[in-house]
C-alpha cells in the first residue's frame, strides 16, 4: 500500500481556514449501501468555497514571553489549555503550528506558540465513552479546496463525514459500529483518492472477525464517490486504534490494544503482522514514524517506546527505548509525523486519576532519543 511522499508534506503546506464550520447530519450506510434515496446529498465542492490566502510566516518569539495559567514555559510546546484531545497534524513545514482535534467539543484547533488558537472546524458528535471528534484528515488537495475530512462519533453510529469551509457537513460513510467502549480510530490518506480508516471493535471482540461489520478493520474507500464500498484490507483490531503510515518507506503501521495483546503491526498483503507485543498490556494511545524511528505512544505509562524502523537487512524490531515524558508533559496520546521528529498531543484530562497543569491539554514538537537524535526541550 504504498503512501506517495508527496501527500505526507500536503498539510503543512495549507493554508488556515476562517470559517468555522456547523455539522448537518447524514445517512448514507453500509449496510444498506444501495439505497441512495434514503442518502443524505453528496455535494461537489461548493461553488462559493472561499478560497484563504496562505497565512504570513509566523513572527519571532516575542522577546517577553506572556504570561498567565495558559503559558508552558517549555519552548517546544505549540499548543495549550486545550480540552480532551484526539488527532493531530502539523500546520507548517516547521512544525510550529499544529492542528489538533478536541473528542468532546468536536472542534478542529489552530494554534501556534502563545496563540492565537482559532476553530477551523466544529462538528457535532456524542463525546460520551471514548467517543467524539476521533480524528481528522487535511484533503490531498488541501490548498484548493479546503476539505477536511473526519471520522467521528454520532447517537447512533461511527461514521466519515466531510467537512466543506462553507459550513456544510456531508456524510461519506455511516453505520460504522458504535460501543460505550472502542470507538477510536483514524484515518488517513494513502493514495490521492484513498481514504484509509482504522476502526476500533465498538466493545464487541466478535465483530472484528466478521466481514460484514466494519468494527475491528482497516479500510479503503474513496471519499469523492457517492456511497463509497470499503475494501476491507485488515481486520482484528481492538481498541484505541491508530495509524501510523510512513511516508518514507510507504508502509502502513497500527497500534491497538485488544485479545491479541498491545501490539504495533504493519498492514501487509491484506491482513495485520504483529510485530511487537506488550507483555504487561499498557494500554497503547498512538503512533507515527519518523525518518529512522517508529514512536509508540503509552498514555498511562506517561511514555513512548521508540523503535528503530524495520528494513530489508533487520526486518524484525529490537527492544524499543522507553523515553518518559512524565515531567515535561505527562500522559501523551496521538502522534503525527514532522520529518525526523513528531507533534504530540497530551491526554491529562483524559487518563483517571492524571494531575493536569492549568496550561494542560498541549501539543509539542518532540525528537525521539531512539532515533539517535536529541530532544528539543
């Protein structure tokens, strides 16, 4: 499944939405793929998109820094006192803009050092359980468009919708499961037509086995097509799940926890290769890759574990580099890739009985040790 390079550098490219965006609601279905009447509309692009200039550079750092309960002194930090956080993705080449996605208000945020943040998008869902704004994904062809597409979590379902900077919200995929437990996912472009989703198996273990659910599942779909029909290319997924695609080397990773364990795998000839386990079962909150290096993100451990990518001359992984981010930023959840180093985003209003800081939740620019570089805090 190849991820052509040139998509993983189309985000930070982008240039930053103004209008704030109201979710419509949607019920195209796969289940009952065929009965397009019943369909909510599936619009082209609209003709009165407002097209956004791209933003002027981003000033220095001001020589006196502000202050107040939203300021983390930690220079790598981009991003703060934001609400329980879910899907990441950089907003410049650098890195030092961020867009982040809030599960339980389904806000899209964009921010940089000491602001300001604005709303790109806000999108009705149930936050309830592990629920909500699950993740976000910038159109392949962002900088005309301005699509955002997102999968996130109804009343009634799981589901992909498309967000428009007209303020219009149209239903790509619905009737995905939805549990009290096991509803995130992500999503993930591989292919300038190909929308990737990973679904987690809505509380129910069995139903990541049956083909006829997309509970528990990798997909494909093409989210420009009427009624789109996935192409299950993986199935057995747990909970939490979470795509790591490698732009560099053009392979798709998964990190979930379920029956088979906390595992990091690779999507291979249509099925899942387990290429690491947990033994003690952490409890797994994200990935990315970066130019060496496989992150894996440990929530309630206040850790990432840091692997050195598998190649042709070491195809199996050795023992990660356990780095703990326990003091400079607590409990971490989603990873996006930024070149040889990551964004992260914290969890602290996520994880029961985490002390958060009053400039708590966050997104920072983080460098993996294991990759043999250095930190930039």
């Amino acid at each position: 499944m190849p991820l052509p390079s040139s998509l993983s550098r189309r985000a930070v490219t982008a240039a930053v939405l103004l209008a704030t965006v109201v979710a419509s609601g949607g019920c195209a279905s796969f289940d009952d793929q065929q009965k397009t009447a019943a369909q909510g509309t599936f619009s082209e692009v609209p003709d009165d998109a407002q097209q956004v200039a791209p933003p002027s550079p981003a000033p220095e750092e001001p020589v006196d820094p502000p202050t107040g309960p939203c300021v983390d002194p930690n220079p790598s930090v981009i991003a703060t006192c934001l609400n329980q956080t879910s899907g990441v993705r950089p907003a410049d080449a650098e890195g030092k803009t961020t867009y982040v996605a809030e599960r339980t208000t389904g806000k899209i945020i964009v921010s940089k050092r000491y602001g300001p943040q604005r709303a790109v998008a806000t999108v009705d869902v149930d936050g309830s359980g592990d629920g909500g704004l699950v993740d976000f994904e910038l159109s392949p062809t962002w900088t005309e468009d301005q699509m955002i597409f997102a999968l996130i979590t109804t009343p009634s379902d799981n589901r992909v919708v498309r967000i428009a900077p007209t303020g219009s919200v149209k239903p790509v995929l619905t009737g995905i499961p939805k549990g009290a437990t096991g509803n995130m996912g992500s999503i993930t472009f591989t292919g300038p037509n190909t929308l990737t989703v990973a679904t987690g198996d809505a509380g129910d273990p069995g139903a990541t086995q049956d083909r006829s659910s997309l509970a528990g599942k990798v997909f494909e779909i093409n989210p420009n097509q009427p009624d789109p029909r996935p192409k299950i290319v993986a199935s057995g997924l747990g909970s939490n799940v979470a795509l790591c695609p490698d732009p560099e080397g053009g392979q798709l990773y998964v990190a979930d926890s379920g029956q088979s364990g906390d595992r990091l795998s690779i999507v291979a000839q249509n099925s899942l290769k387990t290429l690491w386990t947990w033994a003690d079962r952490p409890g797994l909150t994200g990935c990315a890759t970066g130019t060496d290096t496989i992150s894996v993100a440990i929530g309630a451990k206040k850790r990432i574990d840091v692997f050195t990518k598998p190649d042709g001359a070491n195809p199996v992984l050795g023992e990660p580099s356990e780095e703990d981010l326990a003091k400079a930023y607590g409990a971490i959840g989603r990873l996006t890739t930024l070149g040889g180093s990551i964004q992260l985003a914290t969890i602290n209003k996520t994880v029961p009985g985490m002390s958060t800081k009053s400039y708590d939740d966050r997104v920072a620019i983080y460098t993996p040790k294991g990759g043999g570089a250095e930190d930039r805090t």
